[in-house]
C-alpha cells in the first residue's frame, strides 16, 4: 500500500460512515504534507507525517504543553503514532504572511498579539527535561549548516585556515551572546508562516521542534522574518513593546541597549542557519523556491555584521565570498 492509499484507509476507518474530501493544504520544509479533510458538518487538517522520516510524538507533547498555557495551538482529534498522522483542528487558510503582504498596515495589531503570545510562551514553568537545551553544541550545530550548505555546496568555495578563524569567532560570539541571555521555553520557529489569522488570537503552528533556550529568540524570528522585512523603526518598536512587557512579567530591568544587542546577535545565528537549511532543501530536497529567500535572509545578516565591530572581518568574508560566484548566483 502505497502512502496515498494508507492515507486514504486511515480516514475511512476515523470517519466510517461520514462522507469526506481531502484535499492538499500546505507542505513544509520537512517530508510532513498537510490535507484539509472537509466533512458536511465542519474541516479538518491531517498531517502526513511518515514514520520513517518524522516523529508526531514531539508535536503532541509541545501542544499539550503550550495548550496546557494558554497558547493557541489547533485542538487534537485523533493520534496515529504508528502510522504517522495526526487529526487536527482546522485554523484556515489565513498566514500571517498573505495578510501583511496585502497590507502592510496590519503589522501593529498582528505583531502585537503575536507577541503577547510569545510572552505566554515564555511563561512556561516546571517544564523539568520536557524540552531540549537550545545549548552551546545545537547553537554551533546549525551555524555549522551556514559552512557546509552555503559556503561548500552552494558557493563551492574552500575556505582557508585564516578564513576559518574568522568564522569561527563569529560562530563563537553568536553562540555565546545566546547562552547569555535568559533561557524560557522556545517556539524557535515563530515567523509569518507559522502564524495563522483565526478569531481566538494567532494560531500557532510547526511547534514541535520547541527547545528551552534564549529569550530573544522568537521575537527575531518573527521580527527579523526570513519571509518578509520592515523598516527599523518598525522592529525598534515592536521590540520596545516586547522588552515593557517581558521585564514587567518577569520583574526584571534589562535596558533596551543589552536586549537590542542580544536581539541582533540572535537573529545573525539563525540567519545563518536559516541560510544553510533554504541551500539544503535545494540541493538535498529538491525545493529550490528556498533559494528565493536568500537574499533578504543574507541582508539581515550583513547588515548586523556590519553594525557589530566584533564581526567586521566577518562581514568582509562574506562579501569576498560573493564575488566569486557566477552572475546568476551573485543574487543569492
């Protein structure tokens, strides 16, 4: 039985006698498919997620958790570890992103609740070994995917030892700029296609890779978003909002200069990542629409470099690096 057919029999055994049509909703960056299931009386998602690839196990015990707080995260139906699909509730069809695309406007009160919601996140206790550290070999792990995907596959280029250092020392002050903020529960993959328009408040999607790590970490996510970008004084402001409520929660006093730095430095490291995994879909996957985000991706990165004295060599490698590419590869 081949995938569509073990698909197609798990939903006739749910619904028995309940007429349905299933229809693709979304793919993602990982083999998980998602097909909105339409029934006379209300729609569902399935997510395909098989076996030998994915595990549903994460995504269900960080949904009981966020659920468990207050996070809006789509309502459990049915659960099939063993086959790999999962029944959930149905947020729509509404992103974050298709939305601010066609209106730019709304970003105050989309983000606003947006954070509100991260702050909720954040306010996850007693989550004891639930989630995994976002610890020193994660951080270095996926800047590494920066090295192999981007600079190997992609650019084809060797780096020399000299070359290497200075990589290293970026990798070394982004890491360690992590490590020294507040730790809280991490979504670690907040942007504008995982936020879903429906009337309870953003619906929050793709959770299952959440980690106990840096504080600043979802809000550049969302902030300093590989899919669409703001002005300055947009993120400023975002971020101010952000930092009031954080430090009014959690009775801190962080003053906006080290949280603006920790924010920045944030974003670089998964910019980083993020441009090594939009290479790897390409040349491991097959998803080449990745390499689209690239350059807005790269942007954000060089523009932090260039900001930051202590990656100013940094930021003149990966300029160098660009140079030697081929006029249609220049653009990425």
């Amino acid at each position: 039985m081949n995938r569509k057919e073990q698909r197609q029999s798990w939903l006739v055994n749910y619904f028995q006698d309940t007429k349905f049509q299933a229809k693709p909703a979304s793919a993602d960056a990982s083999f998980r498919s998602y097909y909105r299931i339409t029934t006379p009386r209300k729609t569902y998602v399935l997510m395909d997620a098989p076996p030998q690839h994915e595990d549903c196990r994460p995504f269900v015990a960080v949904s009981k958790l966020l659920s468990a707080n207050g996070v809006n995260v789509p309502e459990l139906y049915a659960i099939d570890f063993e086959q790999g699909f999962l029944l959930l509730e149905d947020f729509g069809d509404q992103l974050y992103l298709s939305a601010l695309e066609t209106n730019k406007d709304l970003h105050q009160t989309l983000y606003t609740q947006a954070i509100d919601s991260i702050l909720s996140i954040q306010t996850i206790k007693d989550i004891k070994n639930q989630l995994p550290l976002y610890d020193q070999t994660l951080l270095m792990n996926e800047m590494q995917l920066f090295t192999d995907w981007f600079i190997g596959k992609h650019l084809g280029a060797v780096l020399s030892s000299s070359e290497q250092t200075i990589l290293n020392q970026a990798f070394t002050l982004l890491k360690q700029s992590a490590l020294d903020q507040p730790q809280v529960v991490v979504h670690r993959d907040y942007h504008s296609r995982n936020l879903m328009i429906v009337d309870t408040g953003p619906g929050v999607i793709d959770f299952q890779d959440a980690v106990f790590g840096p504080f600043t970490y979802d809000l550049a996510s969302l902030l300093k978003d590989c899919y669409i970008s703001w002005p300055t004084e947009v993120v400023q402001t975002h971020c101010q909002y952000f930092l009031d409520n954080y430090n009014e929660e959690f009775k801190n006093e962080i003053r906006m200069s080290q949280f603006m730095r920790w924010f920045e430095l944030m974003a670089a490291q998964r910019h980083l990542k993020a441009i090594g995994i939009f290479c790897r879909l390409n040349y491991r996957d097959g998803k080449a629409g990745y390499l689209n985000d690239i350059p807005r991706t790269m942007k954000y990165l060089l523009a932090t470099a260039k900001k930051h004295p202590e990656l100013e060599a940094f930021s003149h490698l990966i300029q160098n690096l660009q140079t030697v590419l081929s006029p249609a590869k220049s653009q990425l």
